[in-house]
C-alpha cells in the first residue's frame, strides 16, 4: 500500500511508520515544519503539510489508498483535533478511493460494567483530570467524524487508557464502544502494538465508517 501519514514525527505517529515500513509499504511521512525531518524514519518519503488545509490534504492524498492522522494538538489548541477531523474529510472528499484511518482517544468509550454505561472521560480511574483537557478534545475529534454527511471510507482507533511508549509484542485484543480492561480493570496497550492493530486493520480491513478500539 501507498500510505500516507500525518504526525508522522510524533509518538504514535513515528511508530506508525516504521510498522507500515516494516511491512513492506510505502509511506509518505508528513510534517508541518521541515526542522523536524531529522526525526523521520529514513525509510519513508518526507513531506510538509499542515492536515488542517484540505487542499494539501488532497494534495498529499493524491494517487494513496489510505492516510493515517496521528496528529496530537499542543496544549492550549486542543480544538485542532476536530478541527483537523474535518479537514482531513473534505480534502479526501475529492481523492477517489482514499481511505482515512484517525487515531483518537480514548474518552468516548464507555466504562464495563457500568450502569448506562459511563464514559471513561467521566470516570477518574480511567482519565485523570490533568488529561480531561485532551480526552474532550479526543471526543470532539469523534464526534466530527462520525456525524460528518461524508462519502469518505474513515475509520477512527480509539486507543485504551493508557497509551505509553514500550515492546511490540503483536498481541492485543479488539473492542467497539467499550474500553478493553484486563482482571485487574487496567486499560492500556504500548503505542507500538497499537500501530501494529491500525496496520493490521489497514491490510484487512473489518471497520468501515465505524470505530474500534485495541487494548490487551
């Protein structure tokens, strides 16, 4: 595949390609600032980009079957999230046969085993409040992206509570709508097996104009 990938200098994004890289596809890594080049992987073409303008999103899109968004806001411009979500959806409106894979976040899931089912925003064990300013903006990316009257084939990755640098170890488990947790009820999964289940979905795809979220 010809995959192109926004946010490709960041935690979740590098990962990403270097798993597409390592399975053999081509990626496109794109950045807004041209400084952050060094911090590429080697193996991918680098590009500038600014995911919020849906001309160069068309632009970088043209002639790939899937584009990744692992773009993260700074503090202080939390709204980029959804902001970006509609950009990224009117750019691909005019790329034929491009799919769009987000990674977002994991506060519009809801908490097992919860009466009415809780979101894990709204649940402390799960989004302590020194993160509640990104998880809202998380679930605004959502909300943008699954209300949006689009004919793009998305798909958003809501990732578990915890998402941390760590191993790839190729395992992990699938949800919906419903935060994975383990006996203990932790939710986490390791950003590296995290882009292994995106590039797993991307090479078979099982979720189109839904969501799903990956945790062990």
């Amino acid at each position: 595949m010809r995959i192109t990938v926004f946010g490709a200098a960041g935690n979740v994004g590098s990962r990403v390609v270097t798993e597409a890289l390592t399975r053999g596809h081509e990626v496109t890594a794109v950045v807004r600032d041209p400084a952050r080049f060094g911090e590429l992987h080697p193996g991918a073409s680098h590009r500038t980009g600014d995911a919020q303008d849906p001309e160069q999103v068309a632009e970088l899109s043209a002639g790939q079957d899937l584009v990744v968004n692992a773009t993260r806001p700074a503090p202080g411009r939390e709204p980029e999230h959804a902001a970006i979500s509609r950009a990224l959806l009117a750019g691909l409106a005019s790329v034929s046969g491009v799919r769009l894979m987000i990674v977002g976040g994991a506060g519009s899931l809801t908490v097992p085993g919860t009466r009415g089912g809780v979101l894990a925003i709204d649940d402390p064990a799960y989004v302590p409040a020194a993160w509640r300013h990104i998880a809202l903006a998380s679930n605004d990316q959502y909300d943008a992206v699954r209300t949006a009257d689009t004919e793009v084939d998305w798909t958003y990755l809501s990732p578990s509570a915890v998402l941390e640098p760590g191993v790839r170890t190729g395992t992990y488990r699938l949800g919906a709508d419903e935060l994975i947790v383990d006996a203990e009820g932790n939710s986490a999964i390791s950003m590296e097996d995290l882009a292994v289940a995106l590039l797993d979905e991307a090479e078979r795809p099982k979720h189109h104009r839904t969501r799903f979220t990956a945790g062990y």
